[in-house]
C-alpha cells in the first residue's frame, strides 16, 4: 500500500492545537494511516480529518492549562489507539473501496472487449476447424462469467445507493458478495480468454495477429493489476468492518 505524506502544513504554528511536539501527532497519524485500507485519496482524507480532531481536542485542553505537549498526549489518549480510530472507519472503507471495485469492472470489460476484438477479428485462418469440445466449454463459461460480472457490478453500485427494502447492514453484506463476485467472474473470464488464445497459438502459430496481441495483453494486466488491488483493500475493509 502507498504511503501517504503525513507533514503537517506550513500553517500548523499557527494552530494552538498543533504546537507542541509535532512528533508525537505525526507519529500517531502514521500509525493509523498505516492501518487504513482505501483509495489513497480517501485515506488521505480521513488522516486530514483526524489532524483537525486531535487539534481541537488539543486546543481544548490547552485551553484548561495544560502545556502543548501534555494536551496532545490527552487528545491522543481520549481518540483511543490507532486501531480503534481505523476500525470506526472501516464502514466508510469498505463503501469506497466498493465504489472503486464497481468502477475498474464497469471500465475494465468495455476495454476487454474491445481490446481482444481488435486482435480476434485480425485471424487470419481459423485454428480449430473442426468442433472442439473444449473451446465450446471455454466459449459458455467466457459468456457466463461476463454476465455474472456485469450483473454483479451492477447489483454492487445498487447497493451502494441503498436498498430501502434492507437494513443497512444487510445492504453492505450483499454490495460486497456482489463487488467479489464481479471481480471473480471477470478473473475467470480473462483467465479463459488468455488461455483460448495460448491454445490457439500452439495448434496454429500463424492463426494468431501476434503484432496485435500487445493491445489485449497489455489492458488485460492493466485490468488485472487494476482488479487484484481494489480487490484485496475489499477483503481487508470487509474484515475490519465485521471485526468492528
């Protein structure tokens, strides 16, 4: 996970809520950095928002006599341990990282299709000219595996606007198995296109448009890369949020 620039800004002397040590609130913000999970925007974001906290809190208690130093530490201890502080974001976590999974989807098969069209339609002579069973297999669960993840892209981004007929937490646990299941299905279908294509160039070497195939190769990492990121932050938001 990138790390994210936790210097607070020149104007922070200024802040009676953030003199004092400025080691010791820096240090805290990159603990719970550290353990936010999120597009880098958001997490930036939400470190943003705890600064402004703990300056208040600060300020507050400066405000009854304490020293810099000490009114820092007693924000620090009344917002509680950085894991705790991650953990009441992680509903806000795993409602973006959602978002972002709904969006590499509902981009990344556009893209697909129209990458491997562009290289599929340059065929110059058909490589399985008798009916193989298994580029029939491959041919139903390509088709299969694409509407699931068009279906399950969709469902998420539904979800993610509310279902009035489900309670709150019901709507999130569906967004999520759909987010998974869109990004399964679209691994599963790359998976068996990028083994069609390897197939087809072992029967038949000059059936395959070889200067084309850096077009679909290239979106397909791109996507994949793309899906394995937002996917992973996914699986870490939904299990903070249901240890929280």
């Amino acid at each position: 996970m990138d790390r994210l620039d936790l210097t607070d800004d020149p104007g922070a002397a200024d802040d009676p809520g953030r003199t004092g040590d400025p080691g010791l609130i820096d240090d805290y913000l990159r603990d719970v950095a550290v353990r936010l999970c999120g597009p880098r925007r958001w997490r930036e974001e939400i470190v943003e928002e705890v600064r402004d906290g703990l300056a208040e809190t600060a300020a507050a208690c400066q405000e009854q006599g304490m020293n810099p130093t000490a009114a820092q530490r007693t924000a620090i201890t009344e917002w509680g341990s950085a894991r705790v502080v991650a953990g009441a974001y992680a509903r806000a976590a795993l409602h973006a990282t959602g978002k972002r999974v709904g969006t590499v989807v509902l981009l990344g098969v556009p893209l697909l299709v129209a990458t491997w069209w562009a290289v599929l339609s340059q065929r110059v002579r058909d490589p399985f000219p008798q009916p193989s069973p298994g580029v029939e297999v491959a041919a139903n669960v390509l088709g299969v595996s694409a509407l699931l993840t068009v279906v399950g892209a969709l469902l998420a981004w539904v979800f993610s606007k509310g279902v009035r007929s489900l309670a709150r937490q019901d709507s999130e646990r569906w967004r999520y198995r759909a987010s998974v299941t869109a990004v399964i299905c679209l691994a599963a279908a790359m998976s068996v296109t990028l083994t069609v294509q390897i197939a087809q160039a072992l029967v038949d070497p000059r059936s395959v448009a070889w200067p084309w195939l850096a077009l679909p190769l290239g979106s397909s990492a791109l996507v994949g890369t793309a899906l394995l990121t937002e996917g992973r932050r996914l699986v870490v938001a939904r299990r903070m949020w249901a240890a929280g």
